[in-house]
C-alpha cells in the first residue's frame, strides 16, 4: 500500500499539471467571452452567426485582439519568471534590462521621423512603429550587456539595466518636450493598448512563444541551480556564462516581442510568476510554463475588463494592470510582513 509520505509526493507532482489544465480553460473561457464583447456589450456569438457584418468583426478585430492579449501576457510572463530566475531576485521583471525605455525612445525617434522629414512615411511603412519598439528595446538589452561586460557578473548587469532604462526614459521623455506633437501617441504606447493588435502581430507572437518556450524549459535545470546560489551552480558543473546568454537573449526575445505588438503593459511580468508561487512549488522546468499561462490567463482578463468597465469607451489595459498588479503586490507585501511581524 501506498504511505501517506508517497501520497503527498503524488498530489505535488499532479498538482502542476492540474495547474495548468485550469489555466488553459480559464484561457479558453476569456478568449470566447472577449470575442463575445463589443461597444454594446456582451452578444451571443450563436446569435451572430447569420449576420456577415458581426462575423467580420469578430473573425478580424475581436479575435485578433483577444488571442493578441493572450500572447502578449503569455510573454511577458515567460520574460518575468526567467528574469527571477536569473537574478535571483523576486522583483524583477522583464523591463529590469531596459527594455522599457528603449522601446519607448524607438517610438519617440520614429514619430518625429514620420513629421520630420518628407521621405519618413514611406520608411516607417516598411519598418513601422512594431518594428521600431522591437529594435529599441533589443538596442536596450544590447547596450545594458555592453555596459555590463557581458552577462558574467549578475549584479553588474543588473545595476547596467537599471541605468539604461533611466537615460533611455529620460531621452524619451525629452522628445516629448522637444516635440510636443508626438506626445499623445507615445503616452498612448507607454499605457499598452492591444486594440490594433491583428493576425500578423498574432503571427509574430506565437513563433517568438514557440522559439522562446522550450529553450527556456531546456535550461530550467540551470535555474534550480542558480537559485542555490551561483557558488553551488558551480559546484554542480553548470556553464553559467554560455547559459546566462541565452538566458538575456530569450528574455529580451519574449519582452521585445511583446512590447512591440502592445506597448508597455505593466506588472503582468512581474505578478504572473508570484501568483503561480502562491499556488504551487515545482521545478523551473514547469515553473516557467505555469508563469507563461498566468501571464496569459491576466493580459486576456484584464483586456477584457477594460473594454467592458466603461463600454463603449474603453480604458487603457496597461493603466490596469498597474492598478490591480500594484495593489495585489502591496496585499502581498502587507501580508508577510505580518506573518513576519507575528
């Protein structure tokens, strides 16, 4: 028979994976009830079905846009629960690198190129305000590891991130002085928005998910490791540096991606991870999964309460994010300092 120690060891090695099975049907549910919300209101997706013009709308607007919601936390939380892990440190986040700020001066420096110059239009039709955000926040990264010296020393590169992301925020904030003209846009990217997210940007996503998602599961054993400590990673024969490339390359990868397609959404990065903390302890290798649902199963929730709260207007979805993701980590906070206080 089977002892209640072997019990125990059952139900946590099951509990993951039923995790995840409520992740991808609460998934399910948002995506169906987005689709099913519009500028009146919930509809019934059954009574549309013989109406082309509803249809149009959710196959190329509505669906898009949920599924785009989805992707985007499901990124985010991927980049979050990696930048945890790499630095060890429960409150970093996917921005932790500069990303943040380099995608928002790529903006600002593509705005004022749009009307600043008579040729700009055409170059922005080819390389876009996605593509700008993308190459800023890479450009970030890039220039964090080059003030850094590479990636060997963790809190080297972590002081390097924190003080690209302060230039480059600054820079983008004096663009907006400079040219008031742009400001509107760039606070409208700086909030997050998926209401212009299609099938291309879904495209995108979902390969970037693809390319990301079993590189970083490849090397959860290195982030077990390392969250022993980098002295006993060592001990155990781990190549830290090659792994720490890959690491900051997969995490700029999944945040620059996200941010492109949706701007600067906040705290579904850095609240996805601790949620799936609260509810189950496993190894990296499921770990960073779990935190790639959570961040999904958020985007998509908090999206489709900011279109419904104020309908028809909507509310920006990064505004509320940072509201609902701020006031879980203060209740978080608040709670173990009593527990610890006790």
């Amino acid at each position: 028979m089977m002892g209640q120690g072997d019990s125990a060891l059952a139900r946590d090695a099951r509990l993951p994976v039923v995790v995840a099975g409520a992740l991808l049907a609460g998934s399910c549910v948002l995506l169906l009830l987005s689709a099913a919300i519009g500028s009146t209101g919930l509809d019934s997706l059954l009574s549309l079905r013989d109406d082309p013009v509803a249809l149009q709308i959710i196959r190329d607007i509505r669906a898009p846009r949920a599924l785009g919601a989805w992707l985007a936390g499901a990124l985010l939380g991927l980049a979050g629960a990696i930048a945890q892990g790499l630095f060890r440190n429960p409150l970093a986040d996917p921005y932790l690198l500069g990303s943040a700020s380099g995608a928002s001066l790529g903006v600002a420096a593509a705005l004022v190129a749009v009307g600043g110059t008579p040729h700009a239009g055409d170059w922005l039709s080819r390389l876009g305000l996605t593509g700008a955000a993308f190459i800023g926040a890479t450009g970030a990264v890039f220039l964090t590891l080059m003030l850094a010296r590479g990636v060997h020393q963790t809190m080297r590169l972590l002081l390097a991130g924190v003080v690209v992301g302060v230039v480059l925020g600054a820079l983008a904030s004096l663009v907006m002085m400079l040219q008031p003209e742009v400001m509107l846009s760039l606070q409208a990217f700086m909030l997050g928005s998926t209401a212009l997210v299609g099938w291309s940007a879904c495209a995108v996503m979902v390969l970037v998910w693809l390319a990301c998602m079993p590189l970083a599961m490849a090397l959860g054993r290195v982030l077990d490791g390392l969250s022993l400590g980098e002295a006993t990673a060592v001990s155990l024969g781990l190549p830290l540096p090659r792994v720490r490339v890959v690491l900051v390359a997969t995490l700029a990868l999944a945040t620059g991606a996200a941010v492109a397609q949706t701007g600067l959404i906040a705290f579904v990065g850095l609240a996805a991870p601790h949620l799936v903390r609260s509810i189950v302890r496993t190894t990296h290798r499921r770990f960073l999964l779990l935190a790639s649902l959570m961040g999904g199963v958020l985007l998509l929730a908090a999206d489709t309460l900011a279109r419904s709260l104020i309908a028809p207007q909507e509310l920006p979805v990064g505004v509320l994010t940072a509201v609902l993701g701020g006031g879980y980590l203060l209740w978080l906070m608040h709670r173990r300092g009593g527990a610890m206080g006790g």
